[in-house]
C-alpha cells in the first residue's frame, strides 16, 4: 500500500543546508536502508473503555503537522509506514494489525517509533517486539521502560483498556516463560489506587513517583536505570505524555497536576538510545482536541526528533 506523504509540509529556506522534517521523510516502500519507521496508531477506543476524554486517534497527524518543520539534524533515515486504524470498537484487531506492522520494520532492520493513539498503544508495540524476537531467542530480557503518570497495570479481566496494557504484558510474557521487567518513572499516587502500588509492587516495578524526580536526584535515578539497563537484552521504551506538566503538555487524556518536566525526562531517555539496546518506541495519550496552541503536539515532535537523533 502506498503510504500517504501528503501530511508531510512545511517551510522551505533558501539557503544551503537547511533541509527540515518534511523535505526528508521518506514512504517506508521507498526504503533502501534501515532506518527510524514512524507508524501512526489512530486509535482511543481503549481511552473510551477507560472512561477517558477521547480525542487521541489524531495524535499521529498532529505529530506529523509539528514534525514537518522540524530542523533536520538525524543521523538516521526516517521512514513514514503511514497508520494502523482501529475500526469501530475492535481494539482487540488494531492490536494484531500494530503488532504485524512492527515485526516487519523489526525483521527489516528498522527502529520502529508509534505514534498514539491512547495507550493501549503499548500492547500492540510490545506484540510486535515480541513476534519479532520469539524465532530467534528462547528467552529475550526485553525491559520495558514507561515514563507515565499512571502505572497502567488495571486488570484485564474486567475490560482490555489503556489503563492495562503492562498487566497484559506480564501475563503474555508468563506464558510465553519469558521475565516481566518494567520501569515506571513519573508516577502520581493521587492516581494510582493502593492495589495499583501493590500490584507494582507484587510485580517486581522499579517505581519513580512524580515527586521524587527533581534535578538533585536525576544522578540516582539514572544510576537505577542503567542497573536495569544492565539486566535487559533489549528494550522497548513507551512515553504516556500525561507525565509532563499539563503546562507542558495540556492536550491528552489525563492532564498532570505536577508531572515531570522534559528537563529531567530529556536526559534520561538520551541514556536510554546511548545503550543500545532500544528496539522500539512509542509515544500515547496526545490528544489534539485539548491542546492549546500545539504545545503537546511540539512536545510529542520533540521526542521523536531526540530519539532519531
């Protein structure tokens, strides 16, 4: 299928070297080497099901629009696979169709990044990593890194949303024999119950609340993530961009009352790409219903161009 380059505009100078976003992304079928592939997840019917404020299936074109004129500073390739749309309420399909979609730029050579979509995200990304690692490795230490105001760890027995997606992911990878190893850093106990942090707790998370992540502890912090860096083969990194200030970001789902500055998070997710060991990406929660005057959507920009950097 013939991706879709018409989002991709933007302003173009006069002057040598000066190429931004929208004058070098490429459709992933013109793809020649690896690369970073960009992969839309239009997609909130788990924000729905979670009782949400729905508006994040436009998050990818958002993030496309404040891409466009970027500064082109990427040391890779980037390559646009265009976007995996939930029909009606089938998110359980959307699943299966992220999933497909990201083994294969995985079996290609390419460095996925999601672009949510709400966070039910997360399990379709993870499925992916998974289909792609489970021909070639017994038992891969994937280590899942979640910047989020949320654990998201509810029960899926009740109902699949975007407040399960790690609570599924536990379960696949018992199944499968393989480690649970997850990070959530920027939680807010005003919202996670008591048997969120129990169950956390019960599942082996490393759990940095919102609170705790100040400029004097950033050392300690990254310190824990390199030691958890250290126990994993591979890692899939998801960022819920409710963990940011609402001042920051207030177009999503769940605005942040305190949340994490992207001056503390920025570093983090840099010592995240400088291991080597990042499969894949995925960003959830932008929400463009919400947004004032495209502050989320430049955020959301802004990870993506660090992660290709």
């Amino acid at each position: 299928m013939k991706t879709d380059m018409t989002p991709w505009t933007g302003r173009v100078d006069p002057e040598p070297d000066t190429y931004r976003w929208h004058q070098q992304v490429q459709p992933l079928e013109q793809a020649r080497e690896p690369g970073a592939v960009l992969i839309g997840f239009g997609c909130d019917e788990g924000v729905r099901r979670n009782q949400g404020r729905v508006g994040a299936a436009k998050g990818p074109a958002a993030m496309r629009r404040m891409l466009g004129s970027l500064a082109w500073h990427q040391g890779t390739a980037v390559f646009d696979a265009g976007d995996v749309v939930c029909q009606g309420e089938d998110l359980e399909g959307a699943h299966q169709a992220l999933s497909a979609r990201v083994s294969e730029a995985l079996d290609l050579g390419h460095f996925p990044i999601v672009m949510g979509g709400g966070h039910e995200v997360a399990f379709g990304s993870w499925s992916g990593l998974a289909a792609h690692l489970a021909p070639r490795e017994q038992r891969p230490r994937i280590g899942i890194i979640n910047f989020d105001a949320h654990f998201d760890l509810r029960d899926p027995s009740f109902v699949v949303s975007s407040g399960t997606p790690f609570a599924q992911i536990a379960e696949a990878s018992a199944q499968r024999g393989w480690p649970f190893q997850y990070a959530c850093l920027g939680v807010s106990r005003a919202a996670n119950t008591q048997n969120l942090f129990r169950r956390a707790e019960e599942l082996g998370v490393l759990a940095w609340e919102d609170r705790t992540m100040t400029a004097a502890t950033l050392p300690r912090l990254q310190q824990e993530v390199a030691d958890f860096i250290g126990r994993c083969d591979h890692l899939y990194l998801t960022i819920d961009i409710d963990v940011f200030p609402a001042a920051q970001a207030p177009g999503v789902s769940a605005p942040a009352a305190r949340g994490v500055g992207l001056d503390l998070i920025e570093p983090v997710i840099e010592q995240i790409k400088a291991s080597g060991k990042l499969r894949l990406a995925d960003l959830a929660e932008l929400n463009p219903e919400y947004d004032v005057d495209g502050h989320t959507a430049r955020l959301a920009a802004r990870l993506i161009h660090t992660l290709t950097l």
